[in-house]
C-alpha cells in the first residue's frame, strides 16, 4: 500500500492555500459569521491521490468511516455555507441570544420608523399647545414662557431664617393664597372698568401664573421669593397701571395675612409692605432683549459644530449631525410644551449643554464609520464599490452597533446624576435639570437612530444623482452621433 502513494502528496498542514483579497461587502457581512463557522469554511481540502490497486483490497472496516463521512459532508457543508449565504444576499439571521440579534440588527434599514417618532412627539405638543393656549384664553399661554423672556414681577418676603426653615410651607400657602385671591381680582376689574382701561379683563386674566418660586438670603435676610405674571398689553396701557395696582394690592394681603398669623401664635413680629415684602417689575422690554441673546447663541453654536463636523468628516455627516441637534433642540422645546415646563434663561442654558453632549455622540458614531471605511477601503480593492448601499449600510450600522454601549453607558450616568440633581434641588435647579434630562434622552436616540439613517439617505441619494450624471454623460456622444 505504500508503494501506492502518490509522491507529490503533502501533508494538509504543509500545504499553502492563497486567496484572493474578499470585496468589501463580503468583508463586512462575514464579520457577523462566527469563528467557527469561518475556520470550516476556510480549511483547505486534501489533495489526496488515488490509491492504485482493486477495490477489493480495502477492507470494510476501513471503508465504514469514508463513506460515512462522504455522507456527512454535504451537510455539514450545506451547514455551515448558510450564514454565509444568508449574509451574502442580505436576509437577516434567525435565532440566537439577544446580543446575537442586535449584532445582526439593520438599523438604517427602518429609517421610516426612526423619522416618524419624532413627528408624533411633535403632534402631541402641537395639540398641548392649543389646549393651554385655549384654556388660558390667549396663544402665549400655550407655552409657559417665564418672566426672563415676556417679562413679570418678582415678590419677595423676607421672614428670616428660623421661620422659612421651619414653618416654610405655612407662609409658603399664606402668600400663594394672596397671590390668587379671587376678591384681589375682582377689585383689580372694577378699577379698569371706572378708569376706562379695559373692559374685558376676567378673573383668569389677573390671577397670576406662578412661574417658581426659591428662598434667598441667609440669617434674618433669608426670604421667600415669587416669580409671577404681568397682566398681558392686551388689557393693560402702556404704563402697566393695572399689573402695578394688582400688586400692590397682592403685597398688602401678604402682609395682613403674614402678621394676622403671628398674632395667632403670639408673635411680637410684624413684616411691613416696602420693607420686608417687596416687588420688583420686570418689563417686556429687557426680557426680549434677554431672548434675542439667547437665540444668538444657540445660533453660533450650532453653525460652530456645523462647521467643525463638515472638516473633520464630509458634508453629510455635517448635515445630518446639524439636523440630529435640531432635532434635539425641537424635542426639549416639545417636552417644555407638554409638561409645561418654564421657559428662561435656564433652559436656553440647557439647550446649548445638550446641543453640545449630544454632537459627541454623533462624531464618537462618525468617526467609527470614518475608521470602518478606510479599513474596507484596504481589504477591498475597490473604491468604487464603496460607494454602494449594498456595502455602506452595512457599515454604517456595524459602526453604531461597535459604539452602542459607549453612547448608552455615557448617557445613563450622566441621566442618573442629573435627575439626582432635580430631584434633590430647588425649583430654579429643577428647571434646568428637566429640559437637560428630555435632552439626554432625545440626543441618544438621535446619534444611535436618527443621524446615522439620514447620512445613509443622503449618501444613497447622491450616488443616484451621481450614477444617472454619469450615464447621461455616456450617453451624449452617441446621441450626438446619432445626430449626425
């Protein structure tokens, strides 16, 4: 039998196999495939000859296992080559854990549900937005919009630190309550009406929104202070004579309330208007001053990261990054509106943290991509096929999956600490708080969902733009030929 060999043979482990560089796509899809099944399907076959001599010589008990294993072999092989097949003609895998479907999870493919979310959170708001605004009987009240921005009146109390440590919600409901005395409106009407200043002021109108309310000071100085509404310029002149007469008239039911309880509890203590309860008015004039600044910075910096990310990566990534940040920037405004959030100078700050936490998640998916790419631009040879669908989704989605948990574990710690922060702080803390924590959330899923699936359209889109310019330009020769 030895004599039989053939002499050429070698061994499978001396043997070299080359192969040609895989294309790009298949680089990609075959990333999905497991070791193992890539190691059975790279084993070079044994080059065996055969053996010479009758059939007859080889003895059964040797003969069982070969064919046995020529029957297993097509399918193992039909086993093993179906993932392989399946990635190859982009049909999605079935089975397997949950990791083992998020790592084999088209993201850009479900673009359409990735765009439509955020318009039924627009809708939503939208319909908020006319209920308030109907129910407070003028379209600013459909955004609760604080006095940094339309203007208001700040009332102060100072009753010292001992009794707004230990008896703050007592005067805390004492000056609430003064604050919406219907009687205080009723008299507020009656004097527009007799000095021919307005005729349609109703009660909803004079009671004041309490925009929030904080302590300040320390020691004996320690105070309780309240945000409140103006009466609209609809209904008062141009002087504001009925906002400052409903004031002043506010402040002297504090104070007969305020010492009408210190009396009850024997307190030698008396607060006087103008001196421990105090107003400070706030005209429409410098909050709109206040709003145009802020929008001016909100501006520069979204064309500063515009700017940034068109350099650093191309134009799409630029555009879609800039249209994730409005995005974000819509869905605060959004949540504002539905849980009638204020809005002032504190959320303008908050929008320009989240416009600034969120960009580094897109850039983190973005430079994946950039990475991805130039290391299927070397192992495929082939620039051109780069630019097709067939080989950018996939790439683009391998790229936001490598960087998932990254954008999630970041996102989740800086969430927890924040709502810590509202939680715990005081209202004018809450409000900065509560718009940066419907940020964090909005710019999650804008740089996981929504900008990588709006880099894919563009991109696809300028390809077609791209490939019929390109036949249209082939094609002119032979029409100008066929002119001839």
């Amino acid at each position: 039998m030895a004599n039989n060999k053939n002499k050429n043979y070698q061994p499978p482990y001396k043997k070299k196999k080359t192969q040609k560089p895989a294309p790009a796509e298949e680089l990609l899809q075959a990333q999905d495939v497991t070791a193992a099944e890539e190691s059975a399907a790279e084993a070079p076959a044994e080059n065996i000859a055969p053996v010479a001599g009758p059939a007859e010589n080889i003895a059964p008990a040797e003969q069982a296992p070969a064919e046995k294993a020529a029957e297993q072999a097509p399918a193992e092989a039909a086993e093993q080559a179906a993932p392989q097949e399946a990635a190859a003609a982009g049909k999605p895998l079935k089975g397997g854990s949950l990791a083992d479907k998020w790592s084999r999870f088209r993201l850009t493919s479900f673009w359409r549900i990735w765009v439509s979310i955020p318009f039924v959170v627009i809708a939503i708001a939208i319909i908020c937005f006319g209920a308030y605004a109907g129910q407070g009987g003028a379209f600013e009240n459909g955004i609760n919009i604080g006095i940094d921005f339309k203007g208001g009146t700040i009332i102060t109390t100072k009753l010292g630190e001992d009794i707004v440590q230990n008896d703050y919600d007592e005067y805390y409901d004492i000056i609430e309550g003064a604050i919406n005395d219907a009687a205080i409106a009723d008299e507020v009407i009656a004097y527009a009406q007799e000095n021919e200043i307005s005729s349609s002021l109703t009660q909803n109108v004079v009671i004041p929104n309490i925009n929030y309310t904080q302590t300040s000071g320390v020691g004996e100085e320690m105070a309780i202070v309240f945000k409140i509404d103006n009466i609209s310029s609809s209904f008062d002149n141009e002087a504001n004579d009925i906002t400052r007469y409903r004031n002043g008239l506010i402040l002297e039911k504090i104070a007969a309330d305020i010492n009408a309880r210190f009396g009850e509890k024997e307190v030698s203590d008396r607060v006087y208007v103008n001196e421990d309860i105090t107003s400070e008015y706030i005209g429409a004039s410098a909050s709109s001053r206040l709003l145009m600044l802020g929008g001016i910075a909100l501006l520069v910096a979204i064309v500063v990261i515009l700017v940034y990310v068109m350099i650093r990566f191309e134009v799409f990534s630029g555009l879609s990054a800039v249209i994730a940040l409005i995005h974000d920037v819509a869905i605060m405004f959004c949540i504002t509106i539905i849980f009638r959030i204020q809005v002032n100078a504190a959320f303008v700050s908050a929008i320009i943290t989240i416009v600034a936490y969120s960009i580094n998640n897109t850039i983190v998916i973005f430079d994946r991509v950039r990475e991805n790419n130039k290391i299927a631009k070397k192992l495929a040879e082939n620039n051109a096929a780069l630019s097709a669908s067939s080989t950018l989704r996939p790439l683009v989605d391998r790229s936001v999956r490598e960087t998932t948990l990254r954008n999630f574990n970041s996102t989740i710690t800086t969430l927890v600490m924040i709502l810590l922060f509202s939680i715990i702080g005081t209202s004018s803390v809450r409000e900065f708080g509560v718009p940066v924590i419907a940020g964090l959330v909005g710019g999650f899923y804008s740089s996981m969902f929504l900008s990588p699936s709006l880099y894919i359209l563009m991109k696809e889109a300028d390809e077609k733009r791209k490939a019929k310019k390109a036949a249209k330009k082939a094609a002119a020769p032979t029409a100008q030929k066929a002119k001839a």
